[in-house]
C-alpha cells in the first residue's frame, strides 16, 4: 500500500481524494497540506493527518506519493521540491507556466527517485474516447479537419481562474487539455500555430480562445474554448474524406454520416432551387447516397458505464505499474513540454496577430 499526501485541498484535491479513496486498491490518501483553514477542517472531517507546511509533507518519510492540486502558479515549487524529496510526485495540469520551467523540472526528473507526472485525465474523457475510436476505425476516411470546442456561458471566470499572476485564463485552464487531445489524435508534428485569444469580460486573462493546429500532412485542428457562448456548437465536429462526425456534448449525443459506397463519391447532380436559390455544388445530396450510424458505444477502463472517477483507475493504475517498473508512465513530462510549447505560440501569435510556423 503506498500513502498518499494531497497539497491544496479545493475542489480538485478532494476528487483525487475521493477517486482514490473510493476505487484504488494500493493507494491512501493520509495526509493533506492546505493554506485554507476551511480546506484543513473538512481533512480532519475526513480522519485525514493535516500538515503544518508543504515542508513537513516533503520531510514525511511515510508518504510515497504527493498529489499537487494548488492553484497554478504554485506548482513549479512544490513540484521541484517533491522531486528534491524523491517522492513520485503527480501535479494537475497546466504543469507549469512556461516551458523553461518545465525544462528545468525535466531536469530535477533525472536526479529524483520518484516518478513525475501531470494529471491529463481528459485523455480518457468519453468524447475524446468516441472521437478517437471514429478515427482508428476509419468511419470517416481519411480525416481532414477536426474541430474540439468547449463552449461554455458562465462569463465570469471562478476565483484564481481570473488573475494573471495566478497563471489564470482559458489557455492555461482549458487550453492544455484541448491541445494534449489534440496532439494525441494526431501524432504528428505540430507546423503551425495561429490563435485569436481575447479577454471578452475578464481583466488580465484570456477568456475567450480560438486557436488553429496545423500538422505535417496538412491536417488541422480548430480548438475553441469560450466563457460567453450562449448557444453552444457541438462538442467535436469531425470532417473525413468519406464521411462526417458529429458529438453533441459530453454525454455524446451524435452521428456520423457516411458516402453508402464508393459510387456514391460522385452522382448526377442538377441545379437545385433552394431557398436561397439556385445551386449545383451546395444542391443536398440524394439520401440513397449516404448511411447514417450511431456514435460508437465506449465505456470506461473497467467496461463499466462512464462516470464521474473513471478515469482515475487507468490514470492511478498506470502510476502503479509504473513504480512498480511494470509500463511506463502514460503522461510525461516531455509530451506536456509539447502543449506548453504550442500555448506558448498561442500567445505570441495572438500579441503578433499574424500565424507562427514551428516543428513542435
Ligand atoms: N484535471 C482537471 O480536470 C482539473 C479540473 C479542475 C482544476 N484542475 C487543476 O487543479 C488545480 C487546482 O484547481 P482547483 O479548481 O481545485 O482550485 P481550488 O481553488 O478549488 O483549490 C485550490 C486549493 O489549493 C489551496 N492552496 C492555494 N495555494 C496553496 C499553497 N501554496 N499550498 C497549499 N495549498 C494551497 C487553496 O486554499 C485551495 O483549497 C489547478 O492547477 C487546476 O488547473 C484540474
């Protein structure tokens, strides 16, 4: 059994404690350290140790592994001395703010015994597992274009979320898990970067973003995050040479409509009178020529129906095999140097206003 201590104890601390605690043979939550004595009362509810200081759960020889679910900016810090104190040490994403920080954790990596890695759970998010599963089986043919948005109305962004020094903004929050989906789906170089990132409402920080993906072979991807979309576009919209996607939401409501056959790739088509009057190209297409199918079922590691800690058992698991030299880790440090990288451009793109071309 490996004793866990969870740093910052808020909203996403308690789902690591709540995942683990109900459904990861080998892992305890022990201990908590938080700077909220709110946060500390409800450890003590729980029956859990709290700690005086992030140096006592550092200098804590019964801890194996350190969960870090601080606000942004802190993560740097904690994650290194994590390192420094051989713990395996797992950090919520953004993993830090740039990538020279990350390089320099990369760095304290190869003199740590412990492991390190970043909590990317939407890796196995029901969506993104649809999505991918439409592509491996090639329902669409080759893909060409593929859109991922979160479109959300809550306007105003929650507590740390909306200051800069925090490492706040839609990039650094949203941005990383849509960028990490993205290069994953793909698995090819990243050769440019184009990104229109406003702040519609909030002071200091990116609310709103739109960032263009293109790959090697000419692919791209559109990624679209926004906090003040009242009338929300699909989740995924996914387009093939032989076929298109679509997944509503995250409970994947959806379809993909195929071409029927190889002869339906091209049919007779006459000038059609629409309502906005005549047209050969844009005429609809006969509904003989097409196959409509439902969205492939998926369910979670376990084969069990999706809920709120699935991804939990493969993201701890593989932590598990992991120190135990069984796999290596599914999410390191050097694939989020990627996305760090890209947000980087996103960046710069949006101050420049123009597209930035990379190898990344
Ligand atoms: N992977 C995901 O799906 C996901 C979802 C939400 C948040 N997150 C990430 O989790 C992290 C925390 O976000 P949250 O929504 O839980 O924030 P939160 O504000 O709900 O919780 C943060 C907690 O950290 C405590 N804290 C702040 N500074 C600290 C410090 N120096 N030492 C110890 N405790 C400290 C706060 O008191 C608070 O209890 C962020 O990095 C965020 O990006 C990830």
């Amino acid at each position: 059994m490996y004793s866990v201590a969870i740093i910052g104890f808020g909203g996403m601390g308690k789902w690591h404690y709540r995942a683990i605690t109900k459904q990861i043979e080998g892992l305890e939550v022990t201990g908590v350290y938080d700077i909220r004595e709110e946060a500390c009362e409800e450890a003590r509810f729980y029956s859990l140790h709290v700690y005086e200081s992030a140096t006592d759960v550092f200098a804590d020889l019964s801890i194996d592994i350190v969960i870090i679910a601080t606000p942004n900016d802190s993560h740097k810090d904690l994650i290194l001395r994590g390192l420094a104190a051989d713990k395996h040490v797992v950090c919520e994403k953004p993993v830090v703010l740039n990538s020279a920080d990350l390089l320099e954790i990369m760095e304290a990596e190869k003199n740590s015994k412990g492991l390190f890695t970043i909590h990317q759970n939407r890796r196995w998010d029901k969506d993104f597992r649809t999505v991918k599963s439409i592509l491996d089986s090639n329902s669409i043919g080759r893909p060409y274009f593929i859109e991922s948005r979160v479109n959300g109305s809550s306007v105003f962004l929650h507590g740390w979320r909306d200051y800069k020094i925090n490492g706040g903004g839609m990039l650094f929050d949203w941005g990383v898990h849509l960028i990490d989906q993205g290069l994953l789906l793909i698995g090819e170089k990243v050769t440019s970067v184009t990104a229109h990132v406003f702040n519609v409402h909030a002071q200091e920080v990116d609310d709103n973003v739109k960032l263009l993906l293109g790959f090697e072979s000419g692919l791209s991807v559109l990624l679209e995050i926004a906090t003040n979309c009242f009338i929300p576009m699909p989740r995924w919209h996914l387009s093939g040479a032989n076929g298109t996607a679509i997944i509503e939401n995250w409970e994947c409501e959806g379809k993909i409509v195929q071409l029927a056959d190889d002869k339906a790739l091209k049919w007779e088509n006459d000038i059609v009178y629409t309502a906005a009057g005549p047209t050969r190209t844009m005429a609809p297409r006969p509904v003989n020529t097409t196959l409509e199918k439902a969205l492939p079922q998926i369910k979670d590691a376990l084969g069990d129906e999706y809920h709120h800690y699935s991804s939990a058992n493969i993201f701890y698991n593989n932590l598990l095999e992991a120190i135990s030299g069984k796999k290596s880790l599914y999410v390191t440090s050097s694939e989020a140097l990627r996305v760090m990288q890209i947000i980087e451009l996103a960046f710069q793109s949006a101050a420049e206003n123009r597209g930035m071309t990379c190898s990344i």
